[in-house]
C-alpha cells in the first residue's frame, strides 16, 4: 500500500532553548498530548513528528526537537538532531520563553537558523502587560503567545500558513517580455463570480502592479479592436475557456498563454505534468480517475471538476468506461495505486510546497497527474501554443 511520503510534506520545525515552551505550543496547535511537557529543562530528547491538517495548507509536519542549551552529558547528540531538523525544516519556529526577552539577542541566538523562520516569544501571560508592550516595539514582526490564550494560538496557526503560502513563486517567474505590457482577457459569464476577480486573475495583476508592467483588462469582444491599435505586447494571458477564441483573434502571434497553464507551472511540477498528458491516450479500459478539489465549497470548479472534463475526457476516450472518484478538501488519498489518472483542480488556495509533494506522491506511486487548467488545454489542443512563451525551459 502507497503512503504518504513524511519527509516530502512541508516541516514545521520548532527550535528553541530548553523549556522555551516548544512542546505545550505542539500541543496547544493540534489540541492533543503530543509531546511531554514539564518544568525540568531537556524534557524533550528525541524529535517528535506529528503530522497535522493546517488551513489553507493541507497536511504539514509539525516537529518538535530537543531545546538547546541541555546540560546533559546527551546535549551534543540532541544539538545534533535538532540542527538535522532545522535543515529539513520548510518553515523554522524558533520559540523564545518572553520571560528572557530582553536578554534574547537575535542576531547571536539565531546564527544557525538560515531557513525562513518565524519569531515566537512563548508564555506571554507571565509577563506584565508593561513588558509586553516593550517586546512588541522591539520585535513588532514577532508572535507573542500563551497556550493560555486560544487566539493567539490561532494567530500562530495563521501566520504559519502565511509564511507557506509566501514559498510559492510568482506566475511570471522567468517569463521573458519583449515588452512592459500585459492584456489580460477576463470573460465575464455567468460562471464569472458577481462583483469580483478570481484569485490568479488578481494575483496576476498584482505582480504586473509589482513588476511596474502596463496591464490592459478587458474581455474577448473587446480584443481584437485593442490588438489592432496596439502592437507593442508582451504577453496576452486569458481564460482558458476563451483560449481558441482569442487565439484565432491574436493573428500577430503576441505571446499567449492562460492563467491555468501560468498557475500549473507556478506551482506544480510542470514537467511532470506535461508528461503526464502523454498517459492520457494509453489509459487502461476501464480507468480510474482521481478528480482532487482543494475546496469543496466552489461552485464553479465543481462545474469543471464534476461535468466539464469528465465530458472532455470521455469524448478523447469514446470506447472507454471512465470511473471518476472525486476528492474534495484539504487532504490528499494516502494511497493512489488505485487510480490511473489524477487530475488535480488548479490549488489556487494551495502553497505550492503541497502541490509539489502531492504530484511526488503521484510520481513515486508512477500515476500520472496533471490539473484542470493544463487538461483543457489539452483537451482543446492548445498546449502547444499555450507554453510557447516557455520554450526554453519546456522545449
Ligand atoms: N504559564 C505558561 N506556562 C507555559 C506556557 N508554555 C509552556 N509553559 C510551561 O513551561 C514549561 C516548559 O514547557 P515545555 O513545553 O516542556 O518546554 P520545551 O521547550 O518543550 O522544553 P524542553 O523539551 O525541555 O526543551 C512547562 O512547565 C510548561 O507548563 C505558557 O504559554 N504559559
Ligand atoms: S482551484 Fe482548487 S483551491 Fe482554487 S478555488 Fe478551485 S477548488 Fe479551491
Ligand atoms: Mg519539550
């Protein structure tokens, strides 16, 4: 049977002194008796792993390691393993007792943390409200809390998710632009969400607004007007639903592409996909196929997930029974050898640490895998034109 594979889900590691409160904070976030707790320094002698559900991240690792500054003749052993820990660590928790905070020195006491990490000053509620306020000014990027205190629990919780989330590269990571200037096509129809963008249409305007690039918003019936006044552009990315149509608009050849296939490349892992597209054709009769939705609440992915592609799928494979398993939410199957296709929705609220980990799982379990933006593409033979602006790193 396949499991999941532990070293691959992201680590959170918590570091820290000895009785820093490293373990009360493990089991104050997953609200169960993980770890020892005590009074005595080095209760904690061997790293313990408790997999855990974070929102808005999925399943992450949460680790707890022997405090340093251990007296015991075990102290080098323990320094050991915990600094083997911080080197797996996607996301360090180094954990401050408040009570030391102002002899805590940041630059001297951190020296060996060189992974993201986040400031947590621990046991907040024994130190005046005086105190507090002193260590807050100095370290306003800290996190200060109790196990006392359930919302600042809860604050931790979300600040972790956060700092995930920020490991996932931008959508124009390495796109080259011959010019400043991006169009992006925006079809508002009845599946278009009331009053709103969706996630990677705003994400994509925001770094244009970073990479200080023009950004013209418009929708396909205004397309081919603006293309004719306007030659200098450095990339059209659209719907993928309006893809064929726009493509057949764009008679100059501007660099095209569509927000799911900038999505699969930010945050999949590309070249496992595209490779996975090829299994589509030699699927076994009858096959199963995994449907993964990360949210199990939108509507609009369900129309995709649920009747779209499932159509599309049947007609590539007209002679085919096509069994579909849908998997909704925040966890992953921990076995897939039961399927022979994953088609994994497009994780917009997904680090893509998480994605990564699952399309490893797929590829050590040798099941292909791909998402929703890059099937229809497929489906609608457009890939090839799709990830041209991408040559040189998917020739
Ligand atoms: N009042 C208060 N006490 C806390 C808090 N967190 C931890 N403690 C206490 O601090 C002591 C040390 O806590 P641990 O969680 O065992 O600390 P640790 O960092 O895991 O210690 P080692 O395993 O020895 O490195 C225990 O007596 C805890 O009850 C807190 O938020 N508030
Ligand atoms: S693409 Fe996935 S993560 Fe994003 S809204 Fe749809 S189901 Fe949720
Ligand atoms: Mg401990």
């Amino acid at each position: 049977m396949q499991t999941a594979i532990p070293s691959l889900v992201p680590n959170v590691v918590l570091t820290g002194l000895v009785n820093a409160g490293k373990s009360s904070l493990i089991n104050a976030m997953t609200r169960e008796s993980i770890s020892i707790v005590s009074e005595q320094a080095g209760t904690t002698s061997d790293p313990i792993k408790k997999r855990f559900e974070l929102l808005g991240v999925g399943a992450i690792n949460l680790i707890d390691t022997a405090g340093f500054g251990d007296t015991t003749h075990l102290s080098h052993a323990r320094y050991q393993k915990s600094i083997a820990c911080i080197q797996e660590a996607h996301l360090v928790l180094h954990i401050i007792d408040a009570q030391t905070w102002h002899i805590f020195d940041q630059k001297k006491d951190l020296s060996y943390v060189t992974k993201k990490s986040l400031l947590v000053f621990s046991k907040i509620d024994l130190i005046s409200p005086d105190e507090e306020m002193k260590l807050r000014e100095q370290y306003p990027q800290a996190l200060c809390v109790s196990v006392e205190n359930e919302a600042s629990i809860e604050a931790l919780l979300k600040a972790m998710a956060n700092q995930l989330h920020q490991q996932t590269p931008l959508l124009l990571d390495g796109i080259k632009l011959a010019y400043p200037l991006l169009v992006h096509v925006i079809p508002i129809d009845s599946e278009a969400p009331k009053g709103r963008l969706i996630l990677p249409q705003m994400q994509l305007l925001r770094e244009a607004l970073d990479l200080h690039l023009t950004s013209v918003v418009l929708q396909v019936e205004e397309l081919a007007t603006y293309l004719t006044k306007h030659q200098e552009i450095g990339l059209i990315v659209t719907d993928s639903q309006a893809f064929k149509e726009v493509s057949a608009i764009n008679t100059k050849r501007h660099p095209l592409t569509s927000y799911s296939i900038l999505q699969a490349r930010q945050k999949g892992d590309f070249s496992y996909f595209l490779q996975s597209l090829e299994a589509i054709a030699k699927l076994p009769n009858p096959a199963e196929i995994l449907m993964m939705e990360s949210c199990s609440h939108n509507v609009n992915h369900e129309d995709i997930g649920r009747i779209k592609i499932p159509k599309l799928l049947q007609k590539l494979l007209p002679h085919h029974t096509l069994n579909f398993h849908f998997f909704m939410g925040q966890s992953f199957p921990q076995s897939l050898e039961t399927y022979d296709l994953i088609i994994h929705c497009g994780s917009c609220m997904l680090p893509a640490i998480t994605l990564q980990q699952r399309t490893k799982q797929a590829q050590l379990a040798k099941i292909p895998m791909l998402n929703y933006g890059l099937f229809l593409a497929h489906a609608n033979h457009i890939v090839e034109e799709a990830i041209a602006v991408f040559s040189e790193e998917y020739p």
